[in-house]
C-alpha cells in the first residue's frame, strides 16, 4: 500500500486547525477518475483513524446485480463501487423532497449516526482498552467479509438502526433544531 491516506490525515488536520474557530465546516469532498484509488485510501485511512463509511452507489435497473458473463462481471463491479452500495441510507436520504423535511432529515440522520456509533463504540470499548485497537475493530466490524454486491450484516445492522432512528426522529416524534 501507497502513503496517500498518511498524506491525507496530514492534509486535513492541518485545515481543521487552521479552520479553528472559524464557520468552516470540516469535511471534504473527495473526486477523481474511476479506479484512483478513492475508496483504498479511505479504507486504509480507517485502519488507522475512525471512519464511518457510507456508500450510496445507486440500486441496480432489476434491483440485483447478476452479470451473465465475467465481461458483465467487470462491469458493474466497476459501475457500483466497492463496497456494496448502503442502499438503506442513500433511500432514506432521498425521501425528503422539500427543503425543511429535507434538513429536518438530514439533521435526524446525522443525530442518529453519532448516537448510534456512540453505542456501537462504547460496546466495543468494554472489550478494547486501547484506542487504536477500537479503531482496528470498528474497521473490522463495517468490512469484513463485505463483497461487491452488498454490505456486510454489522454494517447493514447499524445503518437499518441509523435509518430507523432517523424517520423516527424526523417524522415529528422529537424535535431536531437545525443550525445554518
């Protein structure tokens, strides 16, 4: 493996420090060319640093990805991603249609993501004293035996609780205060 995801962390502590205090938001958008290395980086950048993966690849035409010939195969390999996409969270995040409902649900959706995590997490660290070991697990949790086609079941499990909580939550059962 190359050094860009060590070249990537110092890029992006080096923002957020010098973004301190200042109306900044501290995220990226990542973009290049199919088949850079985008989702390698990421990956490799959560074996050292906690990353909460989502992948919103759109839903095949028939729903299932079945390739007639190893041609095929590559393909849409190529065309969805890897992993397999978080179908749960890209639907979910396409039910909003006008613009409160749809902060209202984003804001329930990232609210639930941080409390979910916070759970997941504080399980995890009754058996991990150390936090680089909690990271690795974490990690190890949201990609083993993941494939092209789908996520794996802890991480289909923790967004069915994430996706949950949100329609929970933006259906009018609490109240979510949106900052802009």
């Amino acid at each position: 493996m190359g050094e860009a995801h060590k070249c990537l962390y110092k890029v992006m502590k080096k923002h957020w420090e010098k973004a301190e205090g200042t109306a900044y938001g501290r995220f990226l958008s990542i973009v290049q060319s199919s088949g850079t290395g985008k989702s390698r980086m990421i990956d490799e950048l959560s074996k050292e640093h906690l990353v909460v993966p989502i992948n919103l690849w759109p839903r095949h035409e028939t729903g299932e990805l079945t390739p007639l010939s190893n041609l095929e195969s590559i393909i849409i390999t190529h065309f969805t991603g890897f992993p397999g996409a978080d179908h749960n969270v890209r639907e979910l995040l396409n039910e909003g249609t006008e613009p409160n409902p749809v902060y209202t649900l984003y804001a329930a959706f990232f609210t639930a993501l941080f409390q979910e995590l916070k759970v997941q997490l504080g399980k995890l660290k009754k058996k991990e004293k150390n936090t680089k070991n909690l990271t690795a697990r974490f990690y190890s949790l949201m990609t083993q035996n993941q494939n092209y086609s789908e996520p794996n079941q802890y991480r289909k499990m923790f967004y069915d609780k994430v996706c949950q909580e949100s329609r929970r939550v933006s259906n009018g059962n609490h109240t979510v205060i949106w900052c802009s």
